[in-house]
C-alpha cells in the first residue's frame, strides 16, 4: 500500500456499500484507497436476494466482480486490513493508522458495517444465515410457505412476527422476553400468528424448536431479530454522533451521508436503522458522490 502518501478519500470497508461508493470517486480520478477486514456481513448465507440483476447469487461472487470492476480505475488502491485508528490532521486532513502503515485522507468514509448479536440459545449461532434468518425480504421466499418460527428477542420481534404471514404458516415464540397486549394478540391472530409460550432451550436438525417443557417445533426457518452493533469503533473514536434504533446503534448522518463530524462520511448498514444489500449499494453510490462534492465545493 502506499505508505506516508497523502490522498483524496480513505474508505474503511470493502463490502457493498464500500465498493459502490469508491466507483463514483473512481470516475471522478480521485485517490481513493479502499480497506477491507474481508468480514462482511453476510458471509453466513449461501445466497444473495433481493439485488436487481444479483438475484440469488452468491454473496461473495457478486463482491469479487465488483472489487475487479473497481481496480480496473488506475486511481484506487485496495488493502486487505481493516484500519485500527483515525483522527483529524494538521491541513485539513485525516491521519489513518493501519496494521501495514498510515497515510493522509482528505475524506474518510466508513463502511465497516454491523455485527449481529443473537440469543445465547444452543445451536441458534451455527444456523445463521443457513435456517435462522433476520430479514424476511431476502430469506422469506426459499422457504416455500413452509413452517416458520420467530425467536422474541424484543420488540422488533413482534413486527417480525406480523409481516412473515407472507412467506409461510408462522409461530412466535416470545422466549419469556416479549411481552403481549391483548391488541397485540388480536393483531397476530388476525395475521395467523400462532403464540407458542415456553422458554427456547435449543435449535437442532435443520429448524428444530426445543422448550423448556419438551415440545419440539420441526421448522422449515426460523427467525430473530439480532441486536446490532457497529463492527468498528472508528465513528466513535472521531467524535461521530450515534442513534440508537429498534434492533441497535448506527451512525448517524444527514441527508447525503455526512456524519456529525466535518470530513468524515459513513454508509450501508453502520449508517443506517436496519439494511440489506441493495439499500447499501444505494447508499454507498449517494455517499461517493456526496464525498466527491464536498471536496469540490470544501463542505
């Protein structure tokens, strides 16, 4: 990598929204260099959906086409490691600190996304993203109408619980972390929801339910609203405000991308109250410009 230089704009993270808002830049010849940990989100699932034109590929096939796109542009440099600290420079510039050097930004952008934090419940963690989903609209479909569980873990659960009727017969489990109104449980019914009370012991088989009173619920799928939490702590050693949504905390930023911090950009999921893939390919395109504009324009 190139080492004490300085250049236009450090992206940290090489996922979806990293790539898609290094390409602007690119084709704008700005200097861009791209650092990617290679930990992206959904590297549990076998399948992407929902992408237009990406329709059920795998996930990393669809990154390693992007990634060969991007370095066809002469101006971008790709470094595989992550970034261990970051702070404003004399000039106007930010100081990046790898594991393999430092260099000088102008801009940084973060992309490093989210890491998922699910119930501590046997066999829950080695099922993610293979028969324990989060998100309806990429998962919902494959399981043909089949059996579905929702594992409560707050909340967010119980909105889960009401837009999965779409995609198959479904069971609430509330795991003795979600409690029910009597409205709620109008709503569900109303929606077909069954509520199964009992504490979740374990998941075996493919989607197997285990209670605490020994019922088992053989499942096609099964979902849990993880909780979220940014996968670096870069946003919060610049000084960057935070939110806190129903499943987590994100990043928070103003209408192109900017952050509370002059300079520094952030997109896709750590910016962002819930996301999937094409909402951070939109959001890493409307960063990139907004990043090149803001070098243009000097705000």
């Amino acid at each position: 990598m190139v080492i004490d230089a300085r250049i236009d704009v450090a992206i940290v993270g090489g996922s979806y929204a990293g790539i898609s808002a290094a390409l602007p830049l690119a084709r704008a010849r700005r200097r861009v260099v791209v650092f990617d940990s290679g930990r992206r989100r959904n590297r549990f699932a076998a399948r992407a959906h929902g992408l237009m034109a990406q329709d059920g590929r795998p996930p990393g096939d669809i990154l390693d086409d992007a990634r060969e796109q991007l370095m066809a542009y002469p101006t971008v440099e790709w470094v595989d490691c992550g970034v261990d600290a970051a702070a404003p420079y004399d000039g106007g510039f930010f100081q990046v600190q790898t594991p393999r050097g430092r260099l000088w930004a102008q801009r940084l952008l973060l992309a490093t996304g989210v890491v998922d934090h699910l119930p501590e419940i046997p066999g829950l963690q080695e099922r993610w993203g293979k028969s324990v989903f989060h998100c309806p609209y990429c998962h919902g479909y494959e399981l043909q109408r089949g059996r579905i569980g929702v594992i409560a873990t707050g909340p967010a659960s119980l909105h889960q619980a009401m837009l999965l009727p779409e995609w198959g017969s479904v069971t609430l489990f509330p795991n003795d972390v979600l409690g029910i109104s009597a409205e709620e449980a109008g709503e569900l019914q109303g929606r077909g929801v069954r509520v199964q009370p009992g504490r979740v012991t374990r998941v075996s088989g493919l989607a197997m339910v285990h209670l605490d009173d020994d019922q088992r619920f053989d499942l096609e799928g099964i979902f849990v609203a993880s909780r979220t939490e940014p996968a670096s702590n870069l946003a919060e050693q610049l000084g960057c405000e935070h939110e806190e949504g129903p499943l987590g905390r994100f990043v928070k930023t103003g209408a192109m991308k900017e952050t509370t911090v002059p300079g520094v950009f952030a997109c896709g999921d750590l910016a962002r109250p819930m996301g999937n893939v094409a909402l951070a390919v939109g959001d890493g395109a409307l960063a990139g410009a907004a990043v090149h504009r803001s070098l243009v324009f000097g705000h």
